[in-house]
C-alpha cells in the first residue's frame, strides 16, 4: 500500500469519525486544531484505524500518533 493509500484511507476514517469533509484534514491536523479529538476520539481512531487497515496498533505506537502525518507514518511502517 503506497503512503497515497494509506493518506486516503486515513481521511476516509477521520471523516468518518469526526463527521468533516476528507479535505479538511491537513498533516498537521492533530487534537490541538480538531476539538473532537479528545482522548476518548483518541481511542475510538485507533480502533476504527485497526478495522480498517486490518492490523494492530501496540500502545507505544499509539502515544505517538500525535497529528495525521504521525499516525500515517506509523500506519506505512506497520503495512510495508
């Protein structure tokens, strides 16, 4: 899956959980600048990141996915 993919299907899952338009979500998007990513969002990404791209995600991968270009970072790295 090429990091275009994953960024597509990360759009598709933030637009699906934060209920925004796909382009809205910037690399820099993160719980600072989207108030609905709060720590319960933070967890119910995570779950809907790994029914979707059908992997799990450890906790110390998770602390890290800090703003959309981080999470796609650790997804690219967990599908190569």
């Amino acid at each position: 899956m090429t990091r275009g993919e994953i960024d597509q299907g990360l759009r598709e899952v933030f637009a699906d959980m934060f209920d925004k338009p796909q382009d809205s979500f910037t690399a820099d998007t993160s719980p600072d600048t989207l108030s609905e990513w709060d720590s319960l969002g933070h967890i119910r990404l995570v779950a809907a990141l790994e029914e979707r791209f059908d992997l799990s995600i450890p906790p110390e991968d998770q602390v890290e996915m800090l703003t959309f270009d981080l999470i796609g970072d650790v997804l690219a790295e967990k599908l190569a």
